[in-house]
C-alpha cells in the first residue's frame, strides 16, 4: 500500500494536501511521449479503466463507419433483451446486402448466438433481425441506439440503420467510437462474444452447425489482443476497433480508414502500454489520518513524466459525518487538471451501501438515487457520462 503523508491547511472546507509517495526523478523534466504515426484518416488510444483517451489524431472528426457500429448495436441489444430468447429472420432481415451469416427466412436463432454472428462474422441479416427483436423495428431499434448516444454523451455520433450500410446522417468519431467500447467493454457478455475466436451454434436447416470465426486478426497476432470489431464500405474503407490486455490494463485503438490498420493498432497499443502504464493512486480501505479510510480504489495510467505532477486532496464535509459513514472525498490532479475522485468514509461506521451499482425499483426511486450517488462521486465532461451510464444502466 502506498505511503501518504498530510499537511493541514484551511480553504473553505477543511482541507488536507496529501503528497503521494511516487519515484523521483532528477535532472530536466521528461518531454511527453512521442506517439506513433499512423495512415488513418482519424485514430484514438483509450484506457479502459479510466476512460482516459492516451492519444487522438483528427479524433472528433464525424466520419463514415461501416460495420463499426455494430459495437453500439451488440451493447443496445445485450442491454435491452433476453439473450436466451429466439429472435426469428423476417424478409427484411433475410438476404441484407453486404456481409452476412446466411441465416434463412423464417429461422429462429437465440439472442445470444445471433450476437456472435453479429460480432465475429459482422452479418447484416444478425444486425437487422436483432434491431426488430429488441426494437419492434429497425427504426425503433435506432432509436434506442440514438438514445444511448446522448447518454453517453457521444457529441459526434448518429445512426441511421444497426448494420452499417452506407447512409446519409450516419456517423462517428474516433474518439467517440473509443468511449463507446470502453463503455461497452464493462459488460461481461459484450466482453466474452468480442474475444472469442470461434464460435459454433446450431443450424436448422442443415446437418451442420454453423461456424463462425473472428475476422478480427489481432487475437491472432498480438499477444493480449480481446477484441473488438472490423468494418469496411466502398465510402468508409477499412475501419477497425480493436482491444488488448496486458498487466492488468485493458487498451483500445480505433482507426477509421486506415489501409495499414493491422500494423498501426500494433503501434498504437505497444505506445499506450509502453508509455501510459496504469498506476493504482488509492487503494480501496486505505487509511486516511486516524479515523478515515477510502471507499474505493483509483487507477489510472500516467506517463513518466505526469508521476511528478500527481496531486492527492482531502476535503471533508461540513456537518460531520451522515448516515452512510460518508466524510467526504479525496480529489485527484495532474497539476491543475483534476482526473478523479474517491470517496472516504469514517472507520468507525459501518458503510450501509456499496459504491457499486445500485438496483431502483422505479422512475422516481431512481432519481432519488442517482441525486444521492452524485453527492459521494463527481465527474466531468464526456467520460462523466460514461461512468454514470455504467452506474445506472438497465
């Protein structure tokens, strides 16, 4: 457990400069880190823990994305369904244009199979016959999928349709598509289709089953690799989104229009692993003073030269302490730029809740609780978003 030390000092609240015990260097301060080229169009580099986004080239620019946005339609779907439920191809669903797992008109595959043909073989006819299993139709699906965008707080993406296909007013961004699959990457079923490298399901029609392997080569090719999802249209070239796991930290690349994709998501990931490893800040139950210990951990990754600039802050609540045991929280900066917060908690009190996602029975109660969640933990901008959504999804 790292060592902390204090200073007392008052600034409106009571507050307490904790100076975090990181190695040290001497000399000239470290330049960042150079990150690498690539032949995209548009990229970004994400940490999953933290949703800290290590890299981004032209990252907000609202681009067309092929198949990549079945990442959206997979996670909408898990969300929103019963995966062990038949969903059954209509004739809008049956023969779509572009790729496809040949299912039949009539046929009735579970949920859970049909988003494995989704995700390893990127079939359109999956896409579609699952928008009107979750959605009622494909435009209620995109609805949903649309919703989820401002819930997000994804500010350069819009969908027209759940495959993909080429269509005015559907798009993404790279950093966009980054925060997403982080987002989407929490989920353990999401997770498990995205990485497996084949997948067999049973087939009506034929004595066969169908078989279905990862067009995705990074798992094949770059040790760590877990996923995510290729693409390509005429209009978007090559797309892909891919993820990786090493030493206890998940990375996400993403390039659009990329025609050396496979190599540049090898740069882009050795960077992000190389160069922004993840570092655990706070440890959940850490003591605190005397009578103080922390609610949860904090990790997130920082390059050589941000370890000098860390900052840890107490500041405690006026009124003492409430009914959860709750004190107040510990601020965490780089410098001037704040990344992060923790709650902390009196030793002596039995916590009543958890910090984990919390289960409301209604509209109402949900509210209540989220008003009452936002009192122990604050976060900002577009990876707020993310992290409220995690909390408080379905």
């Amino acid at each position: 457990m790292m060592r902390i030390t204090a200073k007392i000092r008052t600034v409106g609240l009571l507050t307490l400069s904790l100076l975090l015990a990181l190695p040290i260097t001497t000399g000239a301060k470290e330049a960042a880190p150079e990150p690498p080229s690539t032949h995209a169009q548009a990229a970004a580099l994400i940490d999953v823990t933290s949703g800290r986004i290590l890299y981004s080239s032209h990252g907000d620019e609202e681009l067309p994305i092929a198949s990549l946005t079945k990442i959206m339609t997979a996670i909408v779907a898990i969300e929103h369904g019963k995966t062990d439920e038949k969903v059954k191809v209509s004739r809008n669903a049956f023969g779509k244009e572009g790729s496809s797992i040949y299912l039949h008109l009539g046929e009735e595959m579970s949920l859970e199979n049909m988003l494995y043909g989704l995700m390893l073989r990127s079939g359109n006819d999956a896409a579609t016959a699952i928008a009107e299993y979750v959605g009622g139709s494909e435009q209620g699906f995109v609805h949903l999928m649309n919703e989820k965008v401002k819930l997000l707080g994804l500010e350069h993406t819009a969908f027209q349709n759940p495959h993909g296909l080429d269509a005015k007013g559907h798009y993404s961004s790279a950093n966009d598509l980054a925060k997403l699959t982080a987002y989407a990457l929490h989920n353990p079923l999401f997770k498990e289709i995205v990485r497996t490298p084949s997948r067999k399901a049973p087939n009506p029609n034929d004595p066969w089953d169908y078989r279905w392997d990862n067009k995705n080569k990074m798992l094949r090719f770059y040790e760590g690799a877990d996923g995510v999802k290729t693409g390509y249209t005429k209009t978007a070239r090559r797309c892909l989104v891919s993820s990786a796991t090493r030493n206890g930290q998940q990375l996400v690349a993403v390039t659009i229009n990329d025609g050396d994709d496979w190599n540049d998501h090898r740069k882009l990931l050795d960077f992000g692993f190389s160069q922004y490893p993840l570092k655990t800040l706070v440890e959940e139950g850490q003591p605190v003073q005397n009578d103080l210990k922390t609610g949860t951990s904090f990790s997130y990754p920082l390059s050589e030269q941000e370890k000098e600039d860390v900052e840890i802050r107490l500041a405690l609540k006026k009124g003492g302490i409430d009914s959860f045991g709750y004190r107040g929280e510990i601020d965490i900066s780089i410098g001037n730029s704040r990344i992060g917060s923790v709650p902390v908690y009196d030793k002596r009190q039995e916590r009543q809740t958890s910090p984990a996602k919390p289960s409301f029975g209604t509209e109402e109660a949900a509210s209540a609780g989220t008003r009452a969640m936002n009192k122990r933990f604050t976060w900002s901008g577009s990876l707020g978003a993310v992290l409220r959504a995690l909390l408080f999804a379905g």
